[in-house]
C-alpha cells in the first residue's frame, strides 16, 4: 500500500475518477455495441424488412456513437482541466 501524500491527494482522487469513469463508459459502449449487433441480426433476419427502416437504424447508430464520442471528449477536457490545475498548483 503506497503511503498517503495530502500534496497529491487531489491527483490520486482525480486519477481514481478518471479511471471509474472508463471502465464505465467501456463498459457502455460493449453493451451498446451488442445491442447494435442483436437488432441488426433481428432486422436482416425478418422478412419484411424495409429499406427506409435500416436507414433509421443506421442514423440512429451514428447519433448513438457520435453522442457518446462528444460526452467522452467533454470529460476528457474536464479531467484535464482540472489535472492542469492541480498540477499547477504544487
């Protein structure tokens, strides 16, 4: 066990989050991706699949990865802005 430092106790808590928040978004995108993957088989397997409906599908998708692409580069920033000031501090 690493002994406790006050001066960096801000980075330890702000590296602990960071790494929770990871493992967590990893963790969402696995399942959003086996959810992609389940009603893309349940689609291309009916029958009476229109063209229009896999066209909604595939912007629903993009929206999907493009929202979570833009919240994960929103908490980078702030993960950084706040390593920067702790650093910044010492």
């Amino acid at each position: 066990m690493e002994n406790f430092d006050p001066k960096n106790a801000g980075a330890d808590v702000l590296k602990f989050m960071k790494s929770a928040f990871d493992a967590t978004f990893d963790n969402v995108v696995k399942i959003q991706d086996l959810n992609e993957k389940m009603l893309k088989d349940m689609i291309e397997k009916g029958k009476e699949m229109q063209a229009d409906g896999m066209a909604m599908l595939n912007d629903f998708i993009e929206n999907s990865k493009k929202g979570r692409d833009d919240y994960r580069k929103v908490m980078e920033d702030g993960f950084k802005k706040v390593e920067e000031t702790l650093t910044a501090e010492k």
